[in-house]
C-alpha cells in the first residue's frame, strides 16, 4: 500500500468515524423517532462497508467472502431497524 492509499484509507475511517459518533449522539436525544436512528443505522453501515472493502483490502476482490463480510453488517442494520420500527410502534403515546 502507497502512502496516498494509507492516507485516503485513513480519513476515510475518520470521517466515517465523525458520521457514526454524531449520528450516536443525534440518536440518543432522539427518543423514539426512527429517522435519526435510521440514520445512525446507515452510518454504520458505510463504516462497516469502508472497513471491509479499503481496511481489509477486499475491494478488488470477488467472491462469496467479499459478499458475505458486507451482508453479514446489513444483516444486523436490518434487525436493529426492525427492533426500532417494532418500538415505535407499540410504545403508547
């Protein structure tokens, strides 16, 4: 990896980094409104994507382990917004 790569590779993890701590903060002032933890859920996913792919070095790779590393962060996302959509709407008002 050249310095240009592990640079690129480095603020893209920091930014994603800022996303996923604001968007932590911007869900737990929330309550229980499902845009800003959907939000929060997306972040954390684009982290987890960037992760996989540049930090692991799978982005040029193929295959099913390239697949499954990223279906395996989706796979969660989608049970914790389901979690989420499940409270809100069985919380009483």
């Amino acid at each position: 990896m050249d310095r240009f790569s592990q640079e690129r590779l480095h603020w893209a993890f920091v930014t994603a980094s800022v996303l996923a701590a604001g968007g932590a903060i911007t869900a737990a002032l929330s309550g229980h409104m499902l845009v800003p933890i959907g939000i929060v859920l997306m972040a954390a996913l684009a982290k987890a994507r960037i992760i996989i792919l540049d930090f692991m070095g799978l982005r040029h790779a193929g295959g099913v382990l390239r697949f499954a590393l990223v279906a395996w962060p989706l796979t969660f996302v989608l049970l914790a917004l389901s979690r989420a959509v499940f409270v809100a709407i069985t919380a009483p008002v």
